[in-house]
C-alpha cells in the first residue's frame, strides 16, 4: 500500500523555524552571531548565506537559541544542514510513530532511532532529544565524523545519556555491522548522498552560489558545499535508497519503520518499484514544502498494524 500526502504549503505546525529568524532573540542567545548580522535590501536583518561561517554561526545560535545545545562546531569543508529541514523531518516521522500510539506522538528513551550518515554535525539527535527525549545510535563511514560527533555529544549534558556514535567499518553496509545482536529501533532516518559524482557534487555548489548572487567562489567555499562522503555516492540517492531498501529487507526486525529523504521528485518511481519487489507490509510518502523547494520521505515497514503497535502498548 502506498499513502501519498499533499504536499504541506507550511512547515509543520511542531516546527519551531516556520517564521523568520528573529536575529535579536538569537543574539541574546549567543552574542557571537550579532558580528555576522548584515540588513538585507528590505533593511530586516539577515546573514550571508554564501558565506559559511556566517551559516554555520547561524546554525549555532539555532541550536543553542532552540534546543539548548552549549557546544557546536563542524570542521571546515563539511556540511552545515539547514535547521528548518531537519526538525521538520523529524517532526513528520514523529508524526508517523502516533499513526501507530492512537495518534499520540511517543516521547522518551523507549524511543530508538537509528541516524544513518550521522555526520559531523549531529543535529537530527540534537533536535530529536530536545523534541522528543527520543535515544539515537549515529552511524557514519567517515571516521573523523564519529569523533568529532562523539565530542560535541560529550560536551553536551543533554546528549550524554541520549546519544550514541559508531563507525561503519564496511561502507556498503547500512546495518549490518552498526546493529547489534537483539537490538532493534522504531525507526532509521537518511538523509543520503544526493549526487551521483564529486564533479556533479561540486557543480552543484557551483549553482547553489550562483542562486545567492555570488559571483565568484573560493576553494574553500566550494568545500563548505560537504565532504565527499556526505555529498555523493555511486548512483546518488537513488541508488543509495534502493540499496537501503534490499538491506532492509534482509533485516525487516531491525527497524519498526525504515525511512529515507528523497530530495528529487523524478527518484521516487524507481524507489516505490523497488519496494514492491520486497513485499513491505505498509508504504507511505510524506510530503514536505520547505521554502520554494519540494522534498519528500519515504517510509516502510514490514510489520503489520498490530505489530506496530505492540511496542507502544509494552512501554
């Protein structure tokens, strides 16, 4: 069975990024940023967002403003999420997990969640354990990645307890290798490697700067696009996705829902197809309206109904 929402004209309604930044609360937050405040033509503050220390500055003042984190960093040349996409991901999967508590979202560490390609950055546990209270296992195949996240999570009291990193030692893998033996999860989320190249990966920060009218770019620039591991794979997403899918099959106890970012609408075909050939039990995709661009999850399960439900009913 496929479920396809309407795309939502609006971030959730749980989404705490769906007005503009209000730059002097974040300020107040973490006075770093104010050095970093420009007006935009309209005269309302804003940041550059070609420029990636201003972005990352940003994401730190959202994270401590919103979610109480004290310490965050990333090193140069890896990503910096938008904020906004994250917790509205979150916040739609969450949405899922109450189809299946009589739509009551479930909160607290009975919550398991598995991040594959937990990144650098760590920011869907952060916003996951501020929203949620909900326990993380991170997963990545970039060494530097689990240590740096494996710091930030010990310089954060809130993360301590609630989230944990490990390395992917086999990049094929997605779970075998990262779960352990009788440990299962009510949901994975991915957010997979978009491109299909390094060259195609940096054509697109290529374009991404020429969208915000900045003529030039400097290598380092180009790097603040991702490191290569967060940017593409053989395939892009597409193909990551539908290696997911037959791992997952592989391994249907592992995960109440498996879900994964589609970030091209013209993927989402070949991924459903995919999903037939394994016979999942329920098969949804969520819609998202981020600004002006469109983004979809897509979410499987091979548990019926009632055996969704089981665990919310033990907990």
């Amino acid at each position: 069975m496929n479920q396809e929402s309407k795309a939502t004209q609006q971030l959730h309604a749980r989404n705490r990024h769906g007005k503009r930044y209000d730059f002097r609360a974040l300020i107040r937050s973490c006075s770093e940023l104010e050095a970093f405040v420009v007006a935009n033509p309209a005269g309302d503050d804003t940041v550059d967002f070609a420029d990636p220390e201003s972005v990352k500055m940003l994401n730190r003042a959202l994270l401590v403003h919103h979610y109480g984190i004290t310490h965050w960093d990333i090193p140069a040349g890896y990503l910096c999420p938008a904020i906004p996409g994250r917790a509205e991901y979150l916040h739609r999967v969450a949405d899922l997990l109450a189809e299946d508590a009589d739509n009551e979202v479930p909160h607290g560490r009975n919550v398991k969640v598995l991040d594959i390609g937990v990144g650098v950055n760590c920011v869907f546990p952060i916003i996951g354990v501020a929203e949620y209270g909900w326990k993380f296992v991170g997963s990545d195949i970039d060494p530097l990645a689990i240590r740096w996240a494996k710091e930030l999570v010990t310089a954060n009291r809130s993360l301590k307890k609630n989230v944990e990193c490990r390395l992917q030692a086999k990049p094929e893998n997605l779970f075998k290798g990262i779960v352990n033996a009788g440990e299962s999860f009510a949901l994975s989320i991915c957010n997979p490697p978009f491109h299909v190249s390094r060259e195609a990966a940096e054509a697109g920060t290529l374009r991404k700067l020429r969208n915000l009218q900045r003529k030039q770019a400097s290598e380092a620039i180009l790097n603040f696009g991702g490191h290569d591991t967060e940017l593409w794979c053989d395939g892009g997403e597409a193909a990551f996705i539908r290696r997911m899918i037959r791992q997952s099959a592989s391994m249907p106890e592992v995960c109440i829902w498996f879900t994964s970012m589609v970030s091209k609408h013209e993927h989402l075909s070949g991924i459903l197809k995919a999903l037939k050939t394994v016979d999942a039990s329920d098969v949804r995709t969520l819609e998202m309206s981020l600004g002006q661009k469109q983004s979809r999850i897509v979410a499987w399960s091979f548990q019926t109904l009632e055996q969704r439900r089981m665990p919310w009913k033990q907990t």
